[in-house]
C-alpha cells in the first residue's frame, strides 16, 4: 500500500507545521527552523519490514536534536540514496555530503 503526502496545496501559514507532521511521522522527529522554505511530497510504501520512502522537496534544514531523540525512543538505521541535489549530514562528528546518486547511512539513536 502506498501512502502519499503532500503539502504542496497546504497554505503557506500552516505548511511548516503540516510538514513536519509527516516528517516526524514517516521517519523519526526532526526540528525545522522557521523561515526554510517548503514544499514537497513524501510517497512511502512497505516491502516487508522495509519502509521505502521517496521524499520530493525543497531545499530544506532538519536538525535531530537530543530532546527529540529522548521524546521518540525508535532506534532505526535510514539509508539515504539522493536522487538529485545535494545533501548535508552529520553525525557523531562525522560528516558526509551526498550529491546526486550518493548514499548515507545513519543510526537514528544518537543526534
């Protein structure tokens, strides 16, 4: 089954808010700062205990801070694979920087 969500319909003074929402609730809580621009579609499928999820948006920040971390208690591994654009991660103090068809794998326990 597949399960699509979209803000790019939502109005701008509650697009934010709608965003997040879904990012918390397909993948694990991030914090997005006020004034990054949105608009995206998030289209998530299971392949049986996989959850394989194509993400369509904006240029945007997402930060997984300890707060959240605490508040959620999940522990996965996210495997990255960016299709186009670029891309920041960092953690532990390590750091990668994926373009176009560059992968990243992350804990999602620690920030």
């Amino acid at each position: 089954m597949s399960v699509v969500f979209s803000v790019r319909s939502v109005p701008g003074s509650v697009r934010l808010e709608h965003w997040q929402e879904e990012v918390f609730r397909t993948f694990v809580p991030l914090w997005i700062p006020e004034g990054e621009p949105v608009s995206g579609t998030i289209s998530t499928n299971l392949l049986g205990p996989l959850q394989v999820t194509t993400v369509d948006c904006d240029r945007g920040r997402g930060d997984r801070t300890l707060r959240l971390i605490a508040r959620d208690g999940s522990d996965f591994v996210y495997f990255g694979l960016q299709g186009s654009g670029d891309a920041y991660v960092d953690q532990d103090g390590r750091s990668a920087q994926p373009g176009p068809d560059g992968v990243a794998l992350c804990d999602t326990t620690p920030p």
